[in-house]
C-alpha cells in the first residue's frame, strides 16, 4: 500500500473531507472523498461557498 498524503501536498492527511469541485460552471460538479492534510482543511473550509482555488478546480467542502 502506497504511503498516505494529502490530495494537495506531500504533508500527511489528518483526515478525509467529501468534497464537490468543478472548473468552470458549479453546476458541472464532480463529487469525490479527498485525504487532506491540516492547511488545506482549513482553507477549504475557510473558502465557503465560493470553494477553494487549487490548480484550475475549485473545492468546496460537502457535496451540497
């Protein structure tokens, strides 16, 4: 089994966030289940409804 790391960075996951992310049109959603490491929980959760920018994809957490 291949080492465990965050869907963003080479830090470990401190835990699994479900999360919706889409480039251009929030309708266009893909809804996935991401390991994240404790900065980019925090940004994500910080980013809102808006969603969090990360190379060309938005994230927002929830699948709502």
């Amino acid at each position: 089994m291949p080492p465990r790391r965050c869907a963003f960075c080479p830090a470990p996951p401190i835990g699994e966030a479900a999360v919706s992310s889409w480039r251009d049109d929030p309708a266009d959603v893909r809804r996935e289940t991401i390991a994240l490491c404790r900065k980019h929980l925090l940004r994500l959760r910080k980013a809102g409804a808006t969603g969090h920018l990360h190379r060309g994809l938005r994230y927002k957490e929830g699948f709502w």
